[in-house]
C-alpha cells in the first residue's frame, strides 16, 4: 500500500508525540515509505476534529498479521482511538485473510491493557530485547490473537 505522502505527514507527527524518546521505538520517515512500498504493509489512521490523533502500521505474511507499530498523542489518548485503531487493524487483518494477529511491545507499555481487552494474550518474552537511552534493558513481550471470531473490546 502506498500512502499519500500527506498521511505520512500525519503519521510521522502522530510519531513525534506518541512514542518516548527514551526507548527508540519511533520509525524515521524512510522507514515508514519503505514499508509501504512493499506491498504486504498497511496503515490506518484515527482523526480528532481536523487532525490525525493516531494511527497503526501492519504487515501481512501468508495467514498472519503483525501489528508493528500502534501511536495515539499525548492528548488525545484515554478517548477510545486505541481502541479504533485495534478495531480497524483486526477488520483489515480479517479481510486478508489472516487467521491470528501478533505484535511485540517493550515491557511496561502501559497499551497492554488494552491489548489484552482484545483478547491479546502473551506468548513469549525476549529478555533484554530493548535498550533504553540510559542503558537500562528492558524485555520485550510478544502476544498473539487468534481471529476465528469477530473480537471487540470487552466480548
């Protein structure tokens, strides 16, 4: 999927806010593009009033999905557009077919509440995987949904 190049505008400002400096996760533009431009990646976004509050960044492998990157600003967060964007993420991943979802996060994102009230649930841990800017390393956590049913939040 290639994206118009004022949707990436909108997602690398979403990025700016949404992800902490601290860990490093947030993508350079060049990688957003060259995601896109594969083919198997897809993106969503959330709008608030006349602005982009959020979006999601996926890529799609013969019957799976992986949620790569999910973001929300700072003040728009806690007003469901997590929440719509994991809606709109498990529609897209359905309609390609994809029979289970996955994504990894460090441990302590505070998202995994959320995460789990889609029926996410752990399936493994690497130990150590992220580096903080104060060299303090933090495990990152895998979990997987599987996608025979239609799942909300709170199901």
């Amino acid at each position: 999927m290639i994206a118009p190049a004022d949707d990436i505008d909108q997602i690398m400002a979403v990025m700016a806010l949404a992800f902490d400096p601290q860990f490093g996760e947030a993508w350079t533009r060049r990688q957003i593009e060259d995601a896109l431009v594969l083919g198997n990646c897809h993106y969503g976004l959330v709008m608030e009033k006349d602005c982009c509050a959020g979006f999601f960044l996926s890529r799609f492998a013969y019957d799976e999905e992986e949620l790569l990157l999910l973001g929300v600003i700072p003040s728009a967060r806690r007003n469901g557009y997590g929440a719509q964007l994991l809606e709109q993420f498990l529609a897209g991943a359905r309609s390609r077919g994809a029979a289970r979802v996955l994504l990894e996060m460090r441990r302590g994102n505070r998202a995994e509440n959320l995460y789990r009230q889609f029926h996410f649930t752990q399936i493994g841990v690497r130990p150590y995987y992220y580096r903080s800017s104060t060299g303090d390393r933090l495990d990152a956590l895998t979990f997987a949904c599987q996608l025979q049913q239609d799942y909300t939040a709170n199901d």
